[in-house]
C-alpha cells in the first residue's frame, strides 16, 4: 500500500513508520521536521520511503499526496494541553481544519486511520468505564480540537478513529512531557516527584501497542471502518498515585508526596473500557511494568540538561 502520514517524525511516528516501510508499504511522511533530528534516519534505506518537508496545513501538499495514498495516517497535530494552550491557533487549524481539509480530499475508496485521544472523556464518572458510547466532554483546547477533527472523520464514513490512552515507552523522538514517560524520568533523575490531585485516574498503553493497534485496523478495515476504538491496557487504569507506586516497585529510592495544597491545571480524571477493539482481536503485548523497565534503560543514555553543565 501507498501510505501518507502527516507528522510522522513525531513520537508515535518515528516508530509507527519505520514498522510500516519493513512491512513492505511505501510511506510518504509529510512534516516539518522541525526538530532537525535523525529519527527517521534508518527509514532513508528503504526506496519505498518518502519524506516531504512542509507543513499539514498546506492545502496544495494535500492536493498532491492525499490522491497518491490508499491508506491515509493524519497524525501531525500539536499534541498536549499546554502546547495548545500556548499557540490557540496553530491547535485549531493543525489539530482540526487540516484534518477536515485531508478528509474532504479524501474518497470513500481511501482507508483513514485517526489517532486521537481519549482524554476527549474529561472527567468522567467516579466508578464507571468510559466506553466509545460515553458522551465526549473535552476540558482542553487539545481534546475539543481533536474530538472535532474526530467527528469530521467519523462523519465522512471511511475512516477509523483510534482514541488513545497515554503513550509510554521509548521511541527515537523522544518524549518525557507524557506522565509514566515524565514521572519515570523524575524517579531516576531527582529520585522524587511531588503529586497534585494524586488520585486522579488515566489509562495507558505502551508506544508499540499502539503501532500494532494501528496494523490490526490495517488487517481488519472492512469490519472496524467507521467507527471509534479506545486504546488501552485494561490492567492499567490507574491513578496518579498507583503509577508511582508502580515506578517505585523499578526504582526503590523513589520518593512520591502528595502536595496538601495546590493543583494540576490538568483536570482530566476517568477510567476507560477498551472491550471493544479487544472484541476484535486486538492484544497489548507491553504491560506497564515492562515499559517503565524499558524507560530506565533509554534514560541511563538520555540527558535533558541543556542549560547544565552535569
Ligand atoms: N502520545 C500520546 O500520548 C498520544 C495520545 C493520544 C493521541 N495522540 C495523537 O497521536 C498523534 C502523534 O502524537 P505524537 O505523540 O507522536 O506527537 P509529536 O508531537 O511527537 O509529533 C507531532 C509531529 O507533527 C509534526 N508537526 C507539527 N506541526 C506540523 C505541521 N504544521 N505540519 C506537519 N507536521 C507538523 C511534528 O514535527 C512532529 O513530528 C497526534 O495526532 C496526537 O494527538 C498521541
């Protein structure tokens, strides 16, 4: 297959990519590549890749490569509360409008695959499973954009949202802002972390379980096209608390506290059922045990010390 993925030099996609081109597919990445980084570096020995430098947005870019593709992977986006927060506009017209734009130019005979995420659910009932049913209440910039952008996917029928847990795990566009990628970090760099609204609950799943989650609706399209799936490890629907007791059962000098006052600006707290895409097949393979042991061997190399002279 002709595959095109937009911000496909990202987190996810610096290890999503290279996993398609070894599959034997032809992958046309669309970013800006504006890190500069070498994570796609290994992906140049395959003919079958294809990096193009600009930006998602760009409605001519679309023009040429949406037509090209028989599987379409819009993953560029600024992802996260607090980067949107910081740049309102960029959110809106990456996070949403050039989805919706990509879609439009997209036909019914096309395959779309949307990674979104499922802290569209908020805050959701103490207690119960947010299911694909549950109603989306986004409390970010970032969930409202990218529960839009899903919505004009599912409307146009030929694509399959996959609404995703936190990521963790290692990938060579490294990311330590998502929280067991950070508060791991923070166990084997400061040995502690002080926690606001500890008990607050989240689901998570493991960078390659997603890339697989991504290959199983490639495998199964005919019967997953059109609709929504979480993604996540059920064994792993944890708070705050429980996934630093889970980093220190790795790393026995980590010190948690809670903090007696202040808060998070993140507010999200709510507990997911992924029963429907494990209804179809699909398996995690990566517990989050196995994922923090994986994330204290990358972080015995990385170093997040710029300003520093340690
Ligand atoms: N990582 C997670 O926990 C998570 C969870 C749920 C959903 N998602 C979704 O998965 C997708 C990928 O997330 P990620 O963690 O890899 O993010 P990331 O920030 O690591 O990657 C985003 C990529 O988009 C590129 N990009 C930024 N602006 C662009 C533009 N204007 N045009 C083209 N490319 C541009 C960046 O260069 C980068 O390569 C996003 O759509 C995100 O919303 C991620």
């Amino acid at each position: 297959m002709h595959i095109f993925v937009t911000g496909g030099a990202g987190y996810i996609g610096s290890i999503l990519v290279p996993t398609l081109l070894a599959a034997g597919h032809h992958v046309t990445v669309l970013d800006t590549f504006g890190d500069g980084g070498t994570q796609l570096a290994d992906a140049c020995r395959y003919a079958s890749f294809n990096p193009v430098r600009g930006d998602a947005r760009d409605e001519r870019l679309l023009g040429e490569w949406v037509p090209k593709a028989d599987l379409l992977m819009p993953l560029a986006a600024l992802v996260g509360a607090p980067l949107c927060a910081r740049d309102e506009v960029g959110a809106r017209t990456l996070n949403r409008d050039a989805v919706i734009a990509l879609v439009k130019r997209s036909s019914p005979s096309q395959m779309l695959i949307y990674p979104t995420t499922n802290s569209g659910y908020g805050v959701g009932s103490k207690g119960v499973f947010c299911t694909e049913e549950t109603p989306l209440r986004p409390i970010s910039l970032y969930g409202t954009t990218k529960a839009e952008a899903e919505q004009a996917v599912l409307d146009a029928g030929n694509g399959t949202t996959l609404r995703l847990a936190t990521v963790f795990g290692m990938s060579p566009r490294m990311r330590i802002d998502l929280l067991v990628n950070d508060f791991t970090f923070r166990a084997v760099t400061d040995r502690a972390v002080i926690i606001f609204e500890g008990h607050a609950k989240r689901n998570y799943i493991h960078i390659r379980d997603v890339v697989g989650a991504f290959q199983h609706v490639m495998a199964n399209y005919d019967r997953m096209r059109g609709e929504p799936y979480n993604v996540g490890l059920s064994e792993a629907n944890l708070s705050k608390l429980e996934l630093c007791a889970k980093i220190k059962e790795h790393v026995p000098g980590f010190t948690f506290l809670e903090a007696p006052i202040g808060e998070d600006p993140d507010k999200r707290d709510y507990i997911v059922s992924n029963a429907k895409i494990e209804a179809t097949g699909w398996k995690p393979t990566w517990s989050l045990s196995e994922g923090i042991k994986e994330l204290i061997k990358g972080y015995r190399m990385i170093r997040n010390a710029r300003f520093s002279n340690v």
